[in-house]
C-alpha cells in the first residue's frame, strides 16, 4: 500500500493505522518520512474502504517535531519547504472526509503537537505530554500550532505555552478538552482501535458533514451556520442512509449505514 522507511500504513476493515517510525529520533519529522506522510494521506483518501485513521508514533513517542539535523532540506527557505513537504499533509488532514484520531504515546514536541491538534479525535497515554518546543530553540509555533493552540486553550494559557516552550500533560489535556480519552501506556493502541472501529459503524455521511462544517463554521456566523447546516441537512435527510436509519429507528431496529 505505502513503500516509506519511515511511515507505515495500514488496513483491517474500514480503520486504518498509520505510524511514524524513526524510533532512534523520537519519530522526528526527517525528508522521507514527510514524503511519505504526503503520500500515506493521499492514499488514505481514496481508498474507499476507509473511514477512519489512527495515526500514532512506534517506540516512546508519538513524535519530537521537526528533525532538527535536517534544516530545509534543499529548500531555498522554509516557506517553500512548508509548502511542499508539511502544508499538503495538514491539509489533507483538515479536508479529509475520514475521520483521523491521533494516539499519541510519550513526547508529541513542535510540529508534531500541530499535527495531533489537527487530527479530528485525541487519544493519549497517560503519560504523554504535548510540547509546545519552538521558542526553547529561538521559533515560534508552526503548521498552524498558533491558530490550533489559540482556538483550544484561548489566547493567555496558548501564548503562555507558545513563549515557554510549555508542556501539558495528559491530565491538562483532558481538563482543557483537547484529549477525548486518557489511558494507560499499554491500552493506548487498543483504546484508539477500539474508538475508531465505534465510530466506523456510524453514518459516514453525516460524519463527513459534521467535520466539514465544523472545520469551518468558527469563521462564520452564528446565522450563516444555521442556514448551512439546513442545507447540508436537507441532503442528509434525503440520502438513502437518512432514509433507512429512520425507518429502522421506526421498527426499533438498529440502521446500517452505507454511506450514499
Ligand atoms: O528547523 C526546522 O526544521 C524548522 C521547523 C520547525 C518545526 C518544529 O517542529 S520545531 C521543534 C522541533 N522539536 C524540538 O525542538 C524537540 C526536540 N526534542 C526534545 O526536546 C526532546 O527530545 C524531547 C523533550 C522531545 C524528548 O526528550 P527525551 O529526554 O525523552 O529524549 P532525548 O534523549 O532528548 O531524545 C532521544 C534522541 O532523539 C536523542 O538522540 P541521541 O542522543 O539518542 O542520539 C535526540 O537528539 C533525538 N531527537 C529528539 N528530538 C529530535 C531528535 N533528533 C532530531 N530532531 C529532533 N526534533
């Protein structure tokens, strides 16, 4: 399915797994591997079969962030090197119509922690920690950190942990609603397998409308976002999943959902 040293994807069922491995750096962001993560998505989204994605780090961390020996990699400069190599992937993310849970184990540092923000569901061990790394190496956040941390923990504790290279925990996580689950360090795979298989189940169109509409709906307003939703509505009510699932719910039988 993928051919990458460093990124592997894989598939039972609708849930697919894909993890990082370059365990001897933390599963640091390296060339390859952002390669392979451009790839890994885009192959995750047309595969049909696919409804739901965990993404996860092999070894004692989800990720350190940005391979720090690598500099640009061949880029003139970082804005081309963002462009080719990490902004196709975020946003690939941030658009899918699969949902992405990121299960993150150990360190999850700089750009990885943008990357686990963006994912659509948060599962952590319990002693994970996000890492906001940048500024303790002269940066500021990036791949969309600053909006993500900003939108999440609002603008005094973001700008905090941007400027002090700030830390939270699984437990801060849970508390300020970026962790869906807190787990032990071994339930963590299960946990998240367990999560996405639920989800699997569950009406694929409206799930796909759910995220498009949320991605968005921070930049509308409150009356813009109520006329949206009755027209992303009005095409569920009418699709044959609509259709069957209320009919089920009327023969107190549990629907299936086909996605069309
Ligand atoms: O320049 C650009 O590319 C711009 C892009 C910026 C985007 C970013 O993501 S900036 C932020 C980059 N990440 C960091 O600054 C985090 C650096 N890592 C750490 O601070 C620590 O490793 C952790 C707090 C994440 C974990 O600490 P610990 O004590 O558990 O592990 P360790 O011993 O520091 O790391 C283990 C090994 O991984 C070590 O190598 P060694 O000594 O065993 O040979 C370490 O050097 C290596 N490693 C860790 N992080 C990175 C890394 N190697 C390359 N790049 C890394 N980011």
């Amino acid at each position: 399915m993928l051919n990458n040293e460093f990124v592997e994807l894989s598939k039972k069922g609708k849930v697919a797994v894909l993890t990082l491995n370059s365990q001897e750096r933390l599963n640091a962001f390296n060339k390859t591997m952002r390669a392979g993560l451009v790839e890994a998505t885009k192959l995750i989204e047309t595969d049909d079969d696919i409804r739901v994605v965990v993404f996860t780090g092999a070894g004692r961390a989800f990720s350190a962030g940005a391979d720090l020996t690598e500099g640009t990699a061949g880029h003139a400069s970082f804005v081309e090197q963002c462009a080719a190599e990490y902004k196709p992937w975020f946003m690939a993310i941030h658009d899918s119509k699969k949902v992405y849970i990121a299960a993150i184990n150990g360190a999850c540092a700089g750009a990885a922690s943008a990357a686990a923000m963006n994912c659509d569901l948060i599962v952590m061990a319990d002693d994970a920690y996000i890492y906001q790394a940048f500024s303790a190496i002269g940066l500021m956040p990036d791949m969309g950190a600053t909006w993500l941390l900003l939108h999440k923990i609002g603008y005094q504790r973001a700008f905090e942990m941007a400027i002090s290279a700030g830390r939270l925990t699984a437990a801060d996580c849970l508390k300020l609603g970026i962790a869906n689950k807190v787990v032990s360090p071994d339930r963590l795979l299960p946990a998240a397998l367990e999560f996405a298989k639920e989800l699997a189940k569950g009406a694929p169109l409206a799930q796909q409308a759910t995220k498009a509409l949320m991605r968005k709906a921070m930049h509308m307003s409150y009356s813009e976002v109520i006329d949206e939703e009755a027209r992303m509505q009005s095409a569920l009510i009418d699709s044959e999943d609509g259709r069957n699932a209320k009919e089920a719910f009327l023969r107190k039988e549990q629907p299936v959902f086909i996605g069309k």
